[in-house]
C-alpha cells in the first residue's frame, strides 16, 4: 500500500518466481526492445496498441473533424478483450499506467476494469463486447474541452468544473451526428456520472432510470479515478478507494460494488 501511494507502477512479492520476475520488470519498461516475445506477451501488447490507436482517433483525431467509426472500436475492443484475458488486469494497468497523458491513461484503466468485471461475473461473450467498447468510449466528451482543463496541475475552479462537467453531453451529441452508434454506447457516454439518488448529472436520472451497463461503467469509472495518481494528489490505496465508494451509499448500485470488490482487490 505504501508503494502504491509513493506512485509505484508495481510491486513484486515473495517467493519470487524468475519467470515471473522478469515479466514484471518487461511490463515496466513497455518501450524496451524485444519486450516479451511469448504468445501472452504479444497479446497484451497488440491489446494495448489497439486501445492507444482509438484514443489517438478519439482525441486527437475527432476534434479535427475525422470521424470516428464504430468499426473502430469494434477492432480494438477484440484485442483488448483478448489481452486481458490471456494475460492478467495487473499486466494491462500496468502497461497502460505507464502512460504520459492523464486522459488516455484513465480511459485504457476504465476499460481494464470493465473487462475484468465482465470477466468475473462470467457475462456471456456479447455482453463483455458491449461493455468493453462502452468503457473505451465513455469519456469521448473530453475530447471537447480545452486541455488546459483537462491538464489543470491543480484542482479545478467552480467554473472549470462546471465545463467539465459539459463532457457528456458534448461526446453524446458528437456521437449521435456522427451515426451507426448503438445505443447502449451512447447511454453510457451521456450518463456515466448520473447516480442513483438523483445527485448526478447531467440529466439527473435516479434509480430505475439508469440502465446495468451505466451502472457498472460508473462503477469502474469512479475505482479507477480513485486509485489513479493525479497531477494535484497522490493516487488512494485500492482499500482506501473502495472504502470511499461504500461510503456513497445510494448514489451507487452497493450490490453491484460489492461483486466488484474481487477485482478491485484480487490482481494486486
């Protein structure tokens, strides 16, 4: 825990295991030549390739005016799935955390969350696709509001998060121009920060208004803010983070958090 919070990417734990040990120190230095040549390897790493690729086309590309297509994520949504499945949750954040852009790094740990849960809670084939590119694409909106927003070194003023929080709705209508979107994407781009108790936005929905998928997004969404470091705060220790969101009480789906509780604490 106290590595985690110093900002560590990994941590290894006795007894060691050679094998293991060097796949830990490859997984720290993603750029290094010759990076794991096994078949696992590979896969995390073309995983990893894929999911980088959409948010180069989500954030750097849309804005421009290219569009995104839902084609796009299909492609890299197989190769995530496939990534995590043959390698570990572990491996994927840790690669992924290596990340220079805050945004980008969110986005691919929101993913690995989300696949690991579906993973977990045995969802059928389908279901795990649907949510894997939901998750991908959930803070699409961000690629609309001014970076030095997004890069903010320090806490946001009541008018910076006041645009932030424009983020749903603009990704959502962006999506919704550009067609071929279905529509449990786009109900999770627009309502990631709705909560149960009525509190969230933007749209205020309660209840029974929010559909499963957002609620698991949401979830996973808020963990990995949590235990993300952040330019102003050092990331909270994954017992910390969820002790946090048990203490949202009914502003979340409690019986969904709890099914969450093996993956959050079960891969590190």
């Amino acid at each position: 825990m106290q590595a985690w919070a110093l900002g560590a990417i990994d941590t290894i734990s006795r007894p060691f295991d050679a094998a293991g040990l060097l796949q830990r120190i490859r997984a720290a230095f993603p750029d290094a030549d010759g990076y794991d040549e096994t078949d696992r390897g590979k896969a995390l790493n073309r995983g990893v390739e894929a999911a980088h690729a959409v948010m180069v086309k989500m954030f750097e590309k849309l804005p421009a005016g290219e569009p995104l297509q839902f084609s796009d994520i299909v492609a890299a949504e197989r190769k995530i799935l496939k990534a995590i499945k043959h390698s570990s949750l572990r491996e994927w954040l840790t690669m992924v955390g290596c990340h220079h852009t805050d945004t980008y790094r969110h986005c691919l740990f929101v993913t690995g969350f989300a696949v690991a849960f579906a993973q977990h809670l045995g969802m059928r084939e389908d279901d795990q696709r649907r949510l894997a590119r939901a998750a991908l694409l959930h803070d699409v909106g961000k690629a609309f509001i001014p970076t030095s927003i997004l890069d903010k070194p320090t806490e946001l003023t009541a008018d910076e998060m006041a645009e932030m929080r424009e983020h749903p709705r603009r990704g959502y209508e962006a999506l919704l121009v550009q067609g071929g979107f279905p529509p449990e994407m786009l109900d999770v781009v627009l309502h990631h920060h709705e909560m149960l108790d009525g509190s969230g936005y933007p749209n205020g929905l309660h209840g029974g208004q929010i559909s499963d998928i957002v609620r698991v997004t949401t979830i996973v969404d808020i963990y990995a803010a949590l235990v993300e470091k952040r330019a102003y705060r050092l990331q909270f220790t994954h017992a910390k983070a969820f002790a946090m969101m048990e203490d949202m009480g009914a502003k979340l789906d409690q019986q969904l958090l709890q099914a969450f509780r093996p993956v959050a604490f079960g891969h590190y």
